[in-house]
C-alpha cells in the first residue's frame, strides 16, 4: 500500500488543437484590381487624347461635365468616333427634320431669319403631304419615293425611282404612281402660294454611248412632270422654271444607282 501512495501523480494534459484559418483575407486583391482598374482607365485617357481631334474632345468634354448640356450640334466629331449629331449641318437626313451643309438649319417662324413665316407654312405643307401621302391606299409604296427638307430655295420635294418601281416608264411615260403622286402634290399647294421650280434628274447611264441620253431624258421628264400638275389643276402662272440636270447632280455614292433617277420640286421662297 505505501508502494501505491508514493507513485508520481498521472497528469493528463489536453492539447486545444485549432485548425488552420487559411489566408488572412482578400482585400489586397480588390485593391490591386482597383488599380490595374485606374491604370487601364488612365492609359486609355491618354490613347484618347493623343486619338482625337479637337472637335471630339470638346463633345467628349461636353457629355460627361455636369454643367454644360450636350448641344444638339456638338457630339463627338468625325473620323474613328463617328459621333456627329444627326441635327448638325453636316449630316445628311432625308426626312426633313435634319439639315445638311446645302440645306442649312431651318429658322423658327417668326423670327429675324423667317419674319413672314414663309418657313412655318412650308414645313406645314411638307407634314400635310407626307400624312396624305400616309393615309393613301398604297401610303406604305408611295412614300418610299418621297424625300423632303428646306433648302435656302424653300421646300424641296425629291420623287425618286426604286429598284422595280419606276416613275417613268421607257424614258418619259409617266407611271400611274407619278400621276397620283403629283395629284396630292397639287392638292398640297393651295396651302401655300409660292411658285414652283421642276428638275429632272437621271443616273448615269452603265455603258459608253455615242450620243449622252442624260440631258434629253431629264428635259423630258422635267417637261412630263410640269404637265401632270397642269392637268390636275395647278396654275400654270405658278410655274418659275423647269430644268434639267442631266446626270450632273447625284443623291447617291454611286452615280448609277437607281434613286438618281428622279424628279425634284422646289416650292420657291
């Protein structure tokens, strides 16, 4: 028994064994990513700068301040960005609310630059006419020939041919949606009491010929369209002159393209 009570005490030692947490956390890498984020931002500001011209930096500048509105007439530029306004002097729109470098921005009516308000009655008489054209049986088939847009002579009216709808049969034989066309034409003009110019147009011809048919084909046509408004009742008296234009003045990149074809009507200023 004094054996037993002269042992060395067992002693139990519990070991608090924690398992491994892994990585302390993340954060670096948002920040590194933040600023590979600035780097790539910042090298790209500077491609740009050295990229552009100024007529794009200045729309650039003009979209992002927070207290310069973006003008209808600045966004952007030409060339890589392509960010003209469709409302600028330089782009081209066939609908009429546009305007081109020929076809400067129309005056608002009553102002210095339209004291008459010749302006106003002839954008009345260009929505009248579209609308009419509109509501026509076959609205969708007309006014696909039809451009409008003021121009420093007034209200230009352009009746253009399509691929597999002419206006002319042969060379000056009008076609049956002329005739209606100019029908609604003059209707249209006793809105308004400006007289009338007429062109003919034509596209070039795809093969040399000994003798030019653009200049005879587009008189006639010019000749076949001032007598469709007499016979639908439009005052001869109204009428200032009739030209043709030969192939000379193209709407189309390529001369041949079927839309040269065509017949313009200015209501005068």
């Amino acid at each position: 028994m004094a054996s037993k009570n002269n042992a060395a005490p067992v002693i139990i030692k519990r070991k608090k064994v924690i398992a491994a947490s892994g990585h302390h956390g993340g954060a670096w890498k948002v920040a590194y990513a933040d600023f590979v984020t600035a780097m790539m931002a910042f090298f790209l500001l500077m491609w740009l700068l050295n990229a552009t011209t100024e007529k794009q930096r200045k729309g650039l500048a003009d979209y992002f301040s927070p207290t310069v509105s973006v003008s209808r007439m600045s966004s952007g530029g030409q060339d890589m960005l392509q960010g003209d306004s469709v409302m600028a002097s330089d782009t081209l729109s066939s609908n009429g609310i546009g305007a081109t470098s020929a076809t400067p921005e129309r005056a608002s009516p009553g102002t210095d630059e339209d004291p008459d308000g010749a302006l106003a009655a002839m954008r009345e008489m260009e929505t009248v006419l579209l609308d009419h054209v509109v509501e026509a049986a076959e609205g969708n088939a007309f006014l696909r020939h039809v451009e409008t847009r003021i121009s420093d002579e007034g209200l230009v009216i352009t009746l253009s041919d399509l691929p597999g709808a002419p206006l002319f049969e042969k060379d000056a034989d009008p076609t049956a949606l002329l005739d209606e066309l100019a029908e609604f034409m003059v209707e249209m003009s006793g809105l308004v009491t400006n007289d009338i110019a007429i062109s003919g147009h034509v596209a070039t011809s795809p093969i040399v010929l000994k003798t030019d048919p653009s200049w005879p084909r587009s008189n006639a046509r010019a000749q076949a369209m001032h007598r469709l408004f007499l016979e639908h009742g439009l005052d001869p008296e109204r009428i200032e002159r009739i030209t043709a234009h030969g192939d000379r003045v193209s709407i189309r990149a390529t001369p041949m393209a079927i839309p040269n074809n065509r017949i313009e009507i200015v209501y005068l200023l």
